[in-house]
DNA sequence: CCTACCGATCGGTAGG
DNA sequence: CCTACCGATCGGTAGG
C-alpha cells in the first residue's frame, strides 16, 4: 500500500517515509489540526508546497499515519499472542507488546495519533481503521476467553475487554521514558491487577 | 471565578454560560483547534465578534470549559468519597460519580474536553489543572488504600490507581447512550473486576 | 521537488 | 453585543 514507486533501494532515502514520520510526530506533539503543512514540511526540509507531491492531502498523510500505527501494533501482538506459550505468559507477551508500541520510541507517534487523532479522518478511512481495529479486538477478547478457561479470571465480557484497553491506552497520558518504572514492569503489574493470584493451582 | 459581573437574575440569560457549554460541545466534538470561533459563535446566535466581549481569547474559553469540567467531576466525586459507607459500597459510589460526570449528558462535553484538550491550554491554566487533578487523584488513592486496609484488593499501588483512571476515562471512547448497558451497570461490573469476591468475608 | 501564488479562513480588535 | 475590518496563516495548486 505503501509502494506506489517501485524499487526504492536504500541508498536512496525515501522521502515519502519521512514524511510520514515527522507527520506522526507532530500529529502526536501537537495534535492533528493544530499541525500544519509548512510543520511537516520544514520538519523534513522541504518546501510547503512538496510534501503534495507525495500525498494528496494533509488527511492522506493522518491516514497513512494511523494505518502504520495500527500496522505495528496488530503486528507485534498477533506474534506475542500465537508464541504457543501459556495463557497467562500469553497474556503478558501480548501486555508487553502493546504497551511497548504504545511506549517506545520506535512506534509511539503512530500509535498516539491512531489513539487520539482518527476522528479527524475521512468517512473511508474510518472505516478501515474501524475494521482492522475489530480484528486487533478480537485478539483480546480471546486471550481473556483462555484465562477465563484456564480459571485465572472471573470475568472475560466484553466490558472486561474494555475495561483492560482503557488501562492499557491511558497508559500514554502518564507513562514517561525517563520514569521510575520499565514498559515490562508495567506489564506484569497490569497482569497481576487482572489475574488474581490466588486463582491459581 | 466566574462571576465578574455581579447579580446575574434568573430572568435575564447569562450568556457567558452558554458560550461555555456551545464550546464545551463544539471542542468535544471537533477538537479544540479544529472550532473556529465562529462556530462557537453561531452556535449562541452571535455574531464572530461578540465573544470577545466575553472572553479575551479562545484559550480563555478553553479555561473555562477545562475548569468547569475539573470542577464538577470533583464536586461529585467527592461528595461519594465522603458518604460515610463502607470502603466497597464508598468505591462503587466514586466509580459511578465519575462515570456520571464522563457520560452523563449533563457534563460529558466538559469532561471530554479536560481530558483530550487540556494540552492547548497556556502553560499557566495549565498548571491550574494539573494541581486540581492532583487534589483529584487523591481521593481516589484514599479510595484504594482503604479498600486495601479492608482487605478487598491485593495492590493499591501508583501504578493501580492509573490503572483504573485508565480504564475509567476510556469510557468515553466506546459508552454509547443508547447502548445496552447502563452507567451504573458499567460502575458496578468496573468494582467487580477490581475487588475478587473471594477475598471477602 | 521548488517557486510563486491563490482564495478562504482564522483569531482578534476598534469604535461604536 | 454588532459592524467592519486587519494581518496572518492556512491547505492546496499550476507550471516548471
């Protein structure tokens, strides 16, 4: 979807993904609306008018933003979530794995403007971010279906899912790099507040 | 704070209120970047001008949306906090308040806005905010520890408390008035999913 | 990808 | 609170 130009080699740097990264960047510092063409533009060392040459608009540089961000993160979870281990080590990998999208510095703009800014997308593209997001969810829900199995939960509802997704995605409002606690610490504490240890044996 | 002009009678319309509330509305649904002034102003049937007879700038009218809404959700909150009930019944109370405040039709707009708008504000309002908040988290801390002293959660953490603001507040993503399921309903399976039955008695 | 530019719109103000 | 307006800035485009 992204390989509109065929044979992109390395020596040659691809523009159209720096922009899509400075736009992620500044979509997440300053949200999408307050960011500006001229924004992007300079961020990358371009005129104004160049980054339309690459996109045809400022909504088409959101969309292949959030579609990265939503890209990465189902990525990263799908490998944590058919690692084969057990529920409960499944459970975390997929915790770690999120949070690690949504925390770390190689993903978090992405992850941040699909989180905050996709309302600013067009009707269509809404709905394919709709789509993809159903099947990221649906992930979940079937990790909270083997703890429940499994005995470790109480409750595996949908509301429980939810429950969980809010936690795990505020996490980018008080979450700091430089802050006492690691993206994995974080993880294994959110799974010791849903799976109560006295479940267990 | 928000009575500059003294004796306003129920009779004749304050219409610095209704500014608020149609911005309130209007940065909850677009962002606040993404409303114009105009806007704001049709809405409340004046002309572009006529609202800076009221406010000296559109972060001003911010300010006043964030406050109000930082205002009322502690107010109620607070209010349960202090119901002389039994830590659970004491918990279950706050959790509703707050979810009140965040999906009621009443202060929804505020709420949303304090939570997603908050960092257009100037960094003075900005810090106004954040020692509110501050007082806010506060109560719910007590809440935790409380509920820990009487032995119905294992971790009152930090690290805990984010967890079910988190939760909480992404509320507003996905609660649909019309859907299914209530706002109590939402408070009590939320208290659930934190205190395991087992623990009692 | 740059130059040069357009029409539209923005937040805000003077003067009443 | 309206009228009339300002300077600045915006997303986007034509033509190279």
């Amino acid at each position: 979807m992204a390989a509109s130009r065929s044979k992109a080699s390395a020596e040659e740097p691809n523009r159209r993904a720096d922009i899509v990264r400075a736009a992620g960047r500044l979509f997440h510092e300053k949200g999408y609306s307050a960011t500006t063409i001229r924004d992007i533009a300079g961020a990358v060392d371009m005129q104004s008018g160049s980054p339309f040459y690459h996109f045809k608009s400022k909504h088409d540089m959101l969309r292949a933003v959030v579609l990265e961000g939503m890209d990465t993160i189902n990525t990263a979870v799908a490998r944590a979530a058919t690692s084969g281990k057990s529920p409960r080590a499944t459970f975390e990998a997929m915790l770690r794995a999120h949070l690690d999208q949504l925390l770390g510095s190689a993903g978090r703009d992405f992850a941040a403007t699909l989180l905050h800014e996709s309302r600013h997308l067009d009707r269509e593209a809404q709905a394919e971010v709709v789509a993809l997001k159903d099947g990221y969810e649906a992930m979940w829900q079937q990790a909270l279906n083997d703890l429940k199995q499994a005995g470790l939960i109480a409750d595996d509802s949908p509301v429980a899912r939810l429950f969980l997704m809010g936690a795990l995605n505020w996490t980018v409002q008080w979450y700091r790099p430089d802050g006492s606690r690691s993206v994995a610490q974080i993880a294994r504490q959110f799974a010791r507040l849903l799976i109560d240890d006295t479940h267990r044996g």
